[in-house]
C-alpha cells in the first residue's frame, strides 16, 4: 500500500465566520469558497493574493456573503480558473452581493471591486445540478450533493481513484416549507470536512417556530399596527411563504393588507425565485402539484427597488439593512406598538439610537429613441423609357475564338416580395422608392438618487429576534454522520472553544476510525491499493525463474519515491489471487453503481467498466475515469494477496 498526499490549508480564519478552503490533491489546487464579511473588505486575503492566479477550480457551498464575496476581487487579482456552482447559489449570489454593494457604495464605503467587476465574475460561473458528476481534469471527479442548508446549498464530492472527499459547511436534516433535509445517499468511507456549528445549535420543532411568528404577526395586524422585517434573501425565501399564508388567511374581507419589499435587487429577486421551484422541496413540490400554482408568486407581497415608489402597506420588509431600514424606521417609530421582526442585524436593539437615515430623491432621464414608422408600397406610377444600363442586366460575356462574343442579354423577371413574378407590364413601371419614417420615442428612465442625513431619533418599539437559517444540533449531526460512515472527519474550527468541544466529542465516538481538527493547514494521506512503479537497477543482475516464458522472482522489497527498491530475495513469497463475485457485486451495489450481469464470471458496471474471470485471471475493461478508479479500488478489497 502506499500513501497520497492531501494539503488542506484554512485561507481564512473560520472564526470569523469567513469561509475560505484550499485543497491540494494531485497538483490540482481547488478552493472552496471566497468569502467575506458584510462590509465587503478584501484586506483578509492581502497575504493570499499572490496565490490567486494559481488556482484551478472554485467550488462554492452557499450564496451568503461569507461564501462568495470575494469572487471578483479574485478575478481582479488574476484567477482564470473555472467556478462550479448550483442554479440558486450563481443567481442568488450575485442578487446578493449586489444589494450590499450598493447599500456600501450609498454609505461610501471604499470598495476594492465594481459592479462591472461582479457581472463578470459572475458570467463565468458554470452551474451545475446536484448528484451531476463532472470530470475536471487529472482523474478528478466533482459532484454536488443537497444540503439541505439554503436552496441550491451544496455538500461538495470530490473523487480521485479510490479517494473520495466531501466538503461540507452548514447542512441541515430537517425538512422547512421549501427545502428537503441534506441527501443521506453521500459516499461512505470518506474523508468528510465539517465545520462546528452544531455543537451550539440547539433543537426545534418547526411547527412551532412557524406557529409562534404566523402568532405574533397576526396579533399586531390585527391591532391595526404596522410590522417592520429586516431579513436576507436566504431566509426570506421561508418566511414568505409563511408571510403570504397569513395574508392569505386575513384578506377575506374588505380591507387587504399587503406587504413591501424594498431592496437594490428585490425586483429581480422576485422574478428570479419564481423560475426555482425544481430545487425546492417535498413540501413546496406537494403543493405546487396540488394547485397548479407557483408557490413563489405571491399574491400580497410587492417588490420595489426604489423607496420613493414602494407602497405604504402594512408590512415592510427590507433586505439593505444599512440604508432602506433606517428611513423605516422612522416611520415604525411613532407608534411604539408597531413591531419590529429582526432575523440579520444583531446591532439594532430596542432604545438604539439612530444617527443618519437616507433621504430619497427622483431624477428622471429622457432617453430619446429613433422608431420606425410602418409604411407600404406606393402605387405603380411612371413609364420607364431610359434605355436600361449594361451593368444592370446581368450581361455575360464569352471568349470564341480568341475574341469576345457578348451573347443575347437575357429579360430580368422581377419578383415581388412573396417571390411572385411581376407580370411584364408591370415591369415597365416604375415603383416608387419605400421611405422610412423615423419618428421620435420619448422614454423616462427614473433614478433615485440617495444621501445620508444626519437626523437622530431613538425608537422603542418591541423587536424578536428569528433565525431561520438552521444546521442540525449535535445530537442529529452526530446520527447523519454515523449513517455516512466517514473514514476520517476533518472537524473546522468555526467557534475558538466550542469547535474543540464538537472535535473531542466526535473523537471520542467510536464509530469513526480517525477524527482531526484544523488548525491552520493539514497534510492528510489516503491509502492507495495499486501504483505502477518503476524498478531500481538491482533487479538487472538477479537469477529469475522462467514460468510459461514469464519470468518470476521472490522476494522483499519497498517503494520510494515510485520506485521499487530490492531488498532481498525470500522463497516464501509468493502472490495468490481470490475474487468472489458475489461479494463483489453487493459491495459495487451499496456503492450506488449499476451492475449487469452478463454470465456467471462476467458483470459490466455503470455501462463503463466490464470485470471478467477467466480461469485464474482476471481482466477488467474500461476507460482510465474515475469511475474506473473507484471500481479499482473496490476489486482491491476482494483480491486477496499472500
């Protein structure tokens, strides 16, 4: 057996809840993840910077900022390299990004990157669909596996041979209204990267956080009061769905209450989430078949993207905490029983006094535009009498003998625009040029522009504290990874003492054969069961035994550096080989891989590998993939060698 390194090295301080992995396997540098915090600052990768271009391949888990913001100060910085992501992750990242960006650019925040900069980055990415196995390159396999953490968040699976890794940060067994719960078909016996977060989630019962917020909300619409939310669009995509049931629930009368959306990008959002409903889950999916409607259009929800032509309605929903909330707030304010729902901004509490809101102001730009005006063809008028030009008759021209002979020009039939011909008549009229009237098109483009005012106020109104973005608790953690059977944990210090907790708990379990925490960078080494090598000059000059005029020698050796070294020869040695098929083909089944028996002694796997017994052989067919690997590295457990 011999050993394959694996480099992992923390980019990032997982502390700061900043997520950034790189992965050496094979010469093949993956990152997963380039995150940022919420004030988009890019100074945490200065020391990585040179190492950018390096970079292969970004495989991303999330579309929170802390997954994904550092993307185009990344391309900015030289990566060329190719980015794989699901559907909602790419589009809602951008979505995402984008509304901070302009709540920082409002702020005047020093930014290291444009929004040309995100557009870019962004059309380069190649989304993926979960359980899609895509070749990389170098024997490299990648496929994204549900989370069950945010719509399209991923467990990343990386193959090589006999190798297989997942990466995995934030996953979720539980089912919401929207998602399914993380996708309990993952690979066993592999090397599985987790972060900590589950050792402080604590259990909950979804019916009744759901219950307790449809309760809360009720009770103050039904007070006539006014409901202000400050939420991300992750956790939005779950509390609509039970926003619009509880409108649904009150607008059966005369007077309907509705809810705004304000945000740089809400518009869009809404148009986007509509087109996602392939990657919700069972519930929403049960829903959706039942009656025939997109569970993501809501009916009493607006969206806006300019606070001066948002609706005053009875909820506000606000996704740019720093800039649209504050002017809202304002407005909550002058009645202390309107209610505040808080599930981003742990800075705004109640008595907190607010010291600069935006001031909005409409500037509209007349776009003027040239549209055509329809026209048809005019009457035939006119008898042409000029004597028709040679160059406008098609005139051929011949050589015999040695002299130009021009022959009989040939009538030109016109056709009219339906590829009719004209009758001859008509051809001897002259139509009159179309003209084409250019007219005109007045548009009006609306910009808002917006500048923060100093106006300090102090509200006092009643603020709960949600979060709908759940990971499993330690307990269910726990069971997920024992159904997984990982062969190594590789535990990442998210939390400065809890993550020991988590790494000492798991290492204590004896179900899994080695736990690991990552400090800063890990060299890990994964058992291969084949290589080929080269042979040291010693084995020029031994005494070989000639067999069916096959040479054999025994005896002892060892492999340095992909060489084989004599040591000396033992008698004793000898290699004897045993397949059992049947065992085989189970193993190749709890794999997930289909298998066809052709006859007794020969099966074909996934239609890609073939594996036969003839005699005392053993042949196998196939294509150098990773798939070929993988079914390899299986074969290997069953052949016993003496």
């Amino acid at each position: 057996m011999i050993s394959r390194k694996i480099n992992v090295k923390e980019i990032i301080p997982s502390t700061l809840k900043v997520f950034s992995h790189l992965i050496t396997l094979s010469e093949t540098k993956i990152l997963f993840n380039c995150g940022l915090k919420n004030d988009l600052d890019t100074s945490i990768y200065d020391s990585f910077k040179e190492e950018i271009k390096n970079i292969d391949f970004i495989l991303l888990n999330h579309f929170d900022l802390n997954f994904l913001a550092a993307l185009p100060y990344f391309y900015k910085n030289g990566f060329r390299g190719k980015i794989f992501c699901t559907l909602p992750i790419k589009t809602f990242g951008k979505i995402l990004l984008l509304e901070n960006f302009n709540s920082k650019l409002v702020l005047n925040h020093k930014l290291t990157f444009s929004q040309a900069d995100i557009e870019k980055i962004f059309e380069e990415i190649q989304s993926i669909k979960y359980l899609q196995p895509i070749e990389i390159g170098q024997g490299l396999r990648i496929t994204a596996y549900n989370s069950g953490y945010g719509l399209g968040g991923s467990v990343w699976r990386i193959n090589l041979e006999e190798d297989s890794l997942l990466f995995s940060i934030y996953f979720d067994h539980k089912k919401s209204n929207h998602l399914n719960g993380i996708d309990f078909s993952l690979p066993k016996n592999s090397i599985f990267f987790c972060d900590s977060s589950y050792i402080s989630s604590k259990p909950f019962l979804r019916k009744e956080r759901n219950a307790e917020l449809k309760e809360q909300i009720l009770k103050t619409l039904k007070l006539n009061k006014r409901i202000l939310i400050l939420i991300d669009y992750l956790q939005f995509m779950e509390l609509a769905l039970i926003l619009d049931d509880i409108l649904i629930q009150l607008n059966t009368g005369n007077k309907i209450k509705k809810a705004s959306c304000i945000g740089f990008c809400a518009k869009i959002f809404s148009e986007s989430i509509k087109g996602m409903i392939e990657w919700s889950g069972d519930i929403l999916m049960k829903d959706f078949s039942e009656v025939k409607e997109n569970p993501f259009s809501f009916k009493f929800i607006d969206f806006f993207d300019k606070f001066t032509q948002m609706q005053e309605n009875d909820i506000f929903i606000c996704f740019s905490e720093d800039v649209f909330a504050m002017k809202i707030l304002k407005l909550i304010k002058e009645d202390d029983k309107n209610l505040i729902i808080n599930f981003i901004n742990e800075k705004i509490h109640e008595d907190l006094q607010i010291r600069k809101i935006p001031i909005f102001q409409i500037k509209e730009i007349k776009k003027v535009e040239l549209e055509e005006s329809t026209s048809s063809l005019s009457q035939e008028e006119e008898i042409i009498n000029e004597a028709e030009n040679w160059y406008d008759i098609d005139t051929e021209v011949y050589i015999q003998d040695k002299e130009l002979f021009f022959p009989v020009p040939k009538k030109i039939k016109k056709i009219d625009e339906y590829n009719k011909m004209i009758p001859f008549d008509v051809t001897k009229q002259q139509i009159k040029e179309i003209i084409i009237e250019e007219k005109e098109v007045e548009e009006k483009e609306i910009i808002e522009e917006i500048q923060m005012k100093e106006d300090s106020f102090t509200f006092r109104n009643k603020i709960l504290v949600y979060n709908l973005k759940s990971v499993s608790d330690f307990k269910s953690s726990l069971n997920v990874f024992e159904s997984l059977c990982p062969k190594k944990i590789v535990v990442l210090k998210t939390q400065k003492n809890l993550s020991k907790i988590f790494y000492y708990k798991l290492k204590l379990n004896k179900a899994f054969e080695e736990v690991l925490l990552l400090e800063d960078q890990l060299d890990l080494y994964s058992q291969k069961g084949y290589m080929t090598v080269g042979l040291s000059s010693e084995f020029n000059n031994l005494n070989y035994r000639t067999i069916n005029e096959n040479s054999y020698l025994s005896f002892e050796g060892m492999v340095c550096k992909n060489e084989l070294k004599f040591l000396k020869e033992n008698q004793d040695c000898t290699v004897i080989g045993e397949l059992n098929f049947k065992e085989l083909k189970r193993k190749i089944l709890e794999n997930g891989l289909f298998v066809e028996n052709i006859n007794d002694s020969k099966i074909n796997i996934a239609n890609e590998v073939i594996i036969e017994k003839k005699d005392n052989n053993i042949f196998v067919e196939g294509e150098y993939t990773a798939l070929y690997y993988f079914v390899m590295d299986i074969l290997n457990n069953f052949v016993f060698y003496v």
